[in-house]
C-alpha cells in the first residue's frame, strides 16, 4: 500500500512537469496553520506545558535534534514541503530564523494544543488561531517590505494554505470539561466549531488566500491516551463513540467547505481526508510496514505525551519506523511518510 500510494504520488507529480526532490517548488510557499499535529517549534518559546523541544523527540530528524516537533522525526508537513519541491521547510514564525529571504517561500504559525476554538488554545496558553492569522498578516507586511506588493499578493495567492486542527478541542477540551460536555452534545459542539471555521477561512481569504487545504479529524479513539482515558478497563480497542464524533464533525467540515467554495470566488477549498488513512494503518499496520499500532513509541505508549514523554521516559522503544504512533497523540515519522503521501494525492486540485 505504502509503495503504491508513493508510486501514484510521483506519477501524478510527473504530469506537473516535477517530481519529489527535483526541480523548482510547484507553489511559491507553503503556509502551515494549527495545532501540534504541525507545530515546527513555536511553542518553543511560549509558557505552556505543551513542547516538544527536549529528547526523545527528534531523535530521528536531522542531526537528532529536539526542534518542538512532535515527533520522533518529520511531520507530515515537512514530507508536503519535500514533495512540493521545496528544499527547506517552512520556518517557524517565532523562531530566530523567521526573518528575510526565509519568509519568502512560506512559514509555520501553528501551536501545540491550538484549536477552532480559541478557549481551547487558552487552556493551554497555545497560541490561538486568531493570533496566527494575525502573525499571518504581520509576516505578509515583512513579504512585502521584502519583494513589493505586486510580487507579495502573487506569493499569497499561488501560496498552499494548510489547516490541521481541532484534536485539542475534542481531547483537550471538550471530551473532560464536564461543563461543556454538559451544556453541549457533540453534535452541538461540532457546529459551534464550524462557526469558528468558516469565520477563519473568510478571514485568511481575506487576506489573499486563495489556495487552502484543511485536514479532517483523525480517528480520535484510536490516538492511544484516547484509549487509555476514555475505554473501558483492559480495553485495548478504539473508542467508538470518539470516532463516531470525529465522522460526524467531519462530514460538517466537508459540506461547510463546499459552501465556502461557492460563496467564496476564486478560492481553492480541499479537505484533506487523514481519517481513514490513519484509521487504515492502525486496523492494518502489517499492510501498512508496521508491527505496532495501539501503543506509542514513547515511554509505556498509553499516555505520554510533551513533558510526560522525556529522556527518562521507561520503555520507549528503540526503534519508531514500526510503530503508527510516535507519542500518546501523535503519529510517527513513518506514519507522517504515508499521511503526507496521501495528502499529495488529495490535494492536486490545489496544486493544479
């Protein structure tokens, strides 16, 4: 499956005049918004318990270094930047290299725990999307200041806008706040996130995006700290009724999407589809290259994750290309190889 999913993505990439590694980048920057699924290190700087930048996480990127990746190695956003042609990946916004001829072919603006909700991102002092739409807009200025208006509007408007969030909103929100959960049934809940959705994307459209893909809802009672918090004692399973929410807020995002693709001129909207793909390599991992798919790769593999998941960590495993997930909420640098492969396929019309 993996080997054909990348076969697909090359020959696809071929009819574009371009293929992975080679050539010049099929957009002129790619702009990533978000949560930790995404987060290249911004949280870095940020008071928040929610940072990846110490051991064992990056173990596998380059030079074995700890970046606030939440991953052993590459997100799926880094193998998007590969498979786009870039030869470097977006730069975080608050890091010490989001500055001059870097800007030009893209940044990072997500933060770990990020949601639709900006409540979400407050719990943990995450920041909000509204605030990466406004480091979005100050980052536009400095593009400009840089190549010229004309240039600049032609950057953000051949640029892919990628948006993956909405985890932290179920998981770390809403699924243990008994007042929320009390006041809102998930159905409810998901169209209260909607409204947040739609009123994001006006807004990033108004700012001149015109090129957005945004990732659905993973199977959230497959995420190992799901199992773990919310089924049932010695239930190794997926929690359904978590999946059930997810399918559901998912096809809301579908048909929200299509009614700001028709009401929106000129906008390119893909919703990028990663809940079956993960969902696959988790009910098959074997069929998939891997040998683990219920528990983590960090510590014991039920809960870990950020500060929980640290070079003291007992039982991590040795090696993280057989398992699906990487920490307690997070996928694997092999597991983001096939998400991003994937995600290629999908968001041709993006590209196109």
């Amino acid at each position: 499956m993996k080997m054909f999913i990348m076969l697909i993505s090359c020959l696809v990439l071929a009819r574009l005049n371009a293929c992975v590694g080679t050539g010049q980048p099929l957009v002129p920057a790619l702009i990533i918004m978000g949560d930790s699924v995404v987060d290249a290190g911004n949280n870095n700087r940020r008071t928040t318990l929610v940072k990846a930048n110490f051991p064992p996480y990056g173990r596998d990127f380059f030079a074995h270094n700890a970046t606030g990746r939440f991953s052993n190695g590459k997100l799926a956003t880094d193998f998007t930047a590969e498979n786009l042609g870039f030869t470097s990946y977006p730069v975080p916004y608050l890091s010490q290299e989001a500055n001059g001829t870097n800007l030009l072919t893209g940044a990072n603006f997500a933060s770990g725990a990020s949601g639709f909700h900006d409540g979400t991102s407050l719990l943990y002092n995450a920041i909000t999307l509204n605030q990466q739409l406004k480091n979005y807009k100050e980052y536009q200025n400095k593009v400009t200041n840089i190549v010229g208006r004309d240039r600049a509007n032609e950057i953000f408007a051949g640029a892919i806008h990628l948006l993956s969030t909405g985890t932290s909103d179920f998981l770390q929100s809403y699924y243990i706040n008994p007042i929320l959960n009390r006041i809102f049934t998930p159905d409810r809940y998901s169209d209260r996130l909607m409204k947040f959705y739609s009123t994001f994307i006006q807004n990033l459209y108004g700012v001149g995006a015109r090129r957005i893909g945004v990732t659905t809802l993973p199977p959230l009672g497959c995420l190992p700290a799901a199992i773990t918090l919310f089924a049932g004692a010695g239930d190794n399973n997926c929690v359904e009724r978590l999946n059930r929410d997810a399918v559901s807020f998912n096809t809301k995002l579908n048909n929200t999407s299509m009614n700001l693709t028709n009401n929106l001129p000129g906008l390119k909207l893909i919703v990028l589809d990663i809940y079956n793909p993960l969902l696959n390599m988790v009910m098959n991992p074997a069929e998939n290259g891997f040998f683990e798919a219920r528990r983590a790769c960090c510590g014991t593999g039920t809960m870990e994750t950020s500060f929980l998941c640290n070079s003291r960590s007992v039982g991590t495993c040795s090696n993280a290309t057989s398992y699906v997930f990487w920490d307690g909420f997070h996928p694997s640098e092999a597991a983001n190889r096939v998400l991003a492969a994937n995600l290629l396929v999908q968001g041709i019309p993006l590209i196109s």
